[in-house]
C-alpha cells in the first residue's frame, strides 16, 4: 500500500456520493473507489447485524481485491452499527466514518432547537445515543424524525414518494422559523438527503439551514492520510471508479447527475 493507493468510499446506494463529492474537491488528486451496495440498499431500517455483516464484507472486498490506503463509510446507518468492529479488524487502516452534525448545529442554531432526519437504525444506535446525550442540554434540543422509506425513495429516484415523505417527516419535525423555540436549523443525518436539499428547503423554509457532513469528512480523510505520509498530492490528477452490487448504469447515472450538480454547487445554506 503506497500514496498512489486508491480510498475505498461506500455507501449502502447513492447517497454516499455527496459525500465523495466534498472528498473529491478536497483531494483531487486522489484515486477514489466509490461501491454502491444498492442491491442491499436501503439499510435504514433493516437492523445491525445485517448491516455489520454487509459492511464488513465491502471492506474486505475493497482491503483484499483493490487495495485501498483508506476506507471512508460514507453512510450513517453503517458507521453507527459497524464502524468500531471495522477499526478492530483493520486497526493498520485509516477509516473515516460520518456521524449527523449535531455538534456543529448546537453551535449554529439560535433558537435553541434543532431538526434531524436520519434513518431509523442511525437514531437508535447507542453510538447516536451517546451523541445526542452529550450535546443536549439546557439551551439546545434536538427533535428526532426517523425517515422510514426516504433514502428508498431516494435510491430509486421516485419522485412522488419523495415529496410526499418529505412532507410528512419535515412535518412532524414541528414549526420551524427564528421565533424562540422553532427550529432553525436542520440535520441532514443521512448521506441521502443532500440530494433533497431545495424540496427539504422548500418544505421547511429558506431561512432554515441545512447542515450536512461531506466536508468535515473529507478534511478529516485529509488528516488521517497526512500522519501516514499517504496523501497522494493536490495535483488534478485523480479518478474515481465505480462499483455496485446492484446495476452498473444506475450508478453511471446517478454519479453523473449528483457529482455534476455538487460540483456546480447545491444550495446548502
Ligand atoms: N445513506 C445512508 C445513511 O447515511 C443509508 C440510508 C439507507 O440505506 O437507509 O444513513
């Protein structure tokens, strides 16, 4: 393994894409293997165990076939089911995960109140738990909304299911605005739902801010392959190569879409 090895990014479908977007414009000069487990997708409300045994064997495709430096779990719901029996089976490799920013939205909001959507298996993990109990407090609380079906909907593109979702979890979130106690500002606890943005925007209100983790993720992978001495340069020189379990061309698709439209710059704030 060498600074020319490629990063291993994964995510149970698509989603992971937002946040290889934020990576690619951090490391360009990276060579980066994106693996859409989509024929297991979506993995939000199908339990840890079965999530644990599919992030284990990605890893160990990506470790064992293409040789990655690094490995970014560029999905919530399997960094909060898997992350730490990850790093004990491969303790030599650096390993990012993404976890919802609730620590940057205490900073941000100024109401006092925050929104998350996440899945169903991220907010009741003992690793959000544990999270969510260290953040919370006299000024700041959080109200927790899980997207059953989003990230499905999300996957396969079905626009009906996804304003009508949509609705119904901004919805139950509560009011929203800059009066004392409305929300203000908004989690994006999956990697799916940057892809939402301006119907999550719309729905909630332009003023709301939305906060998402592509960035801090992919200065993080920075950090980590920097302490190894693996970072490969800043040269535009990199590549990505995709690989899914499920259709090629879905995924040919869907990063020509998505990782156009980041680049162009999706609205986030
Ligand atoms: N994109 C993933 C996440 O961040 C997984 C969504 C799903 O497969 O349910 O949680």
């Amino acid at each position: 393994m060498s600074s020319d090895s490629p990063i291993g990014v994964f995510d149970s479908g698509v989603g992971g894409l937002s946040v290889l977007a934020a990576l690619q414009a951090e490391l360009p000069g990276e060579r980066f293997i994106y693996f859409s487990d989509a024929a297991h997708a979506p993995y939000g409300e199908r339990g840890d165990a079965f999530v644990i045994e599919r992030t284990l064997g990605i890893a160990r495709q990506l470790v064992e076939e293409h040789g990655i430096k690094a490995l970014v779990v560029a999905c919530n719901t399997a960094t909060a089911a898997g992350i730490g029996l990850l790093r004990s089976v491969y303790p030599e490799l650096p390993i990012v995960g993404v976890e919802p920013a609730l620590k940057p939205a205490a900073a941000a909001t100024r109401t006092g109140h925050v929104g998350v959507l996440a899945t169903r298996g991220t907010l009741a993990s003992g690793k959000f738990k544990a999270l969510h109990d260290s953040l919370k407090s006299d000024s700041v609380r959080f109200s927790l909304v899980p997207c059953d079906g989003l990230a499905g909907a999300i996957e396969r593109l079905d626009e009906a299911a996804i304003q009508s979702l949509a609705a119904q979890y901004v919805g139950a979130l509560g009011r929203f605005g800059h009066q004392p106690d409305d929300i203000d500002t908004l989690v994006l606890g999956c990697t799916h739902y940057p892809f939402i943005a301006a119907d999550l925007k719309r729905l909630a209100g332009a003023q709301v801010r939305l906060i998402e983790t592509g960035q801090p993720v992919a200065q993080q992978t920075r950090r980590l392959l920097a302490a190894k001495g693996q970072l490969a340069g800043d040269d535009p020189t990199g590549s990505l190569q995709l690989l899914s379990s499920g259709d090629a061309a879905s995924l040919d698709a869907a990063a020509a879409r998505w990782l156009h439209a980041q680049a162009v710059g999706i609205a986030l704030n």
